[in-house]
C-alpha cells in the first residue's frame, strides 16, 4: 500500500474526503517525526512504538574492494508491533 492508497482507505473508513484524510495522515506522520527528532518515543497501544536508537560507530568492509571503512555512528528509528498488530497479522 502507498501513501495514496492509505488516504483512500482512510477517507473511505472515516467518512472523510480524500483531501481531510490526507490533511488528517500527514499531521499525524508530522507530529511522529517532531516526536522522534527529539529523542522522545511514540507508543501507540495494540498498533506499535516507534523509537529512536543510536548505532554507535563501527569499522565495516567495502564488499567491491575489500578495503575497510569507518562507518559513521548514527540513530536510527525502531518500530516495534504491538500485541493487537503482531496478533492480527499472525
């Protein structure tokens, strides 16, 4: 499913015209980001928590040279199912 198809099914289950459903989807994937960005976690009961971890830097290899590369540390946002999620898709 892409964004589109997203703001249809929300528009159709909420009554709602396509342009309030995706007005309605990008201020909720807006406050996610502003939450995430700083540091803070979004936890969403029976659909999932969304979290930001830190991977710490770390020596790799590039795979067409065999030359071994710093990887620069960098956060990386973490989704977890909640158990209704997790049940539902099982």
């Amino acid at each position: 499913m892409n964004k589109t198809e997203l703001v249809n099914a929300i528009a159709n289950d909420a009554k709602l015209t396509k342009v309030q459903a995706k007005a309605a989807l990008e201020a909720t994937l807006d406050a996610v980001t502003k939450t995430l960005k700083k540091g803070d976690k979004v936890a969403l009961i029976g659909f999932g928590t969304f979290d930001v971890k830190k991977k710490p830097a770390r020596m790799g290899t590039n795979p067409a040279t065999k030359a071994k590369i710093k990887i620069a540390a960098k956060k990386v946002v973490k989704f977890k199912a909640g158990a209704a999620l997790a049940k539902a898709v099982k």
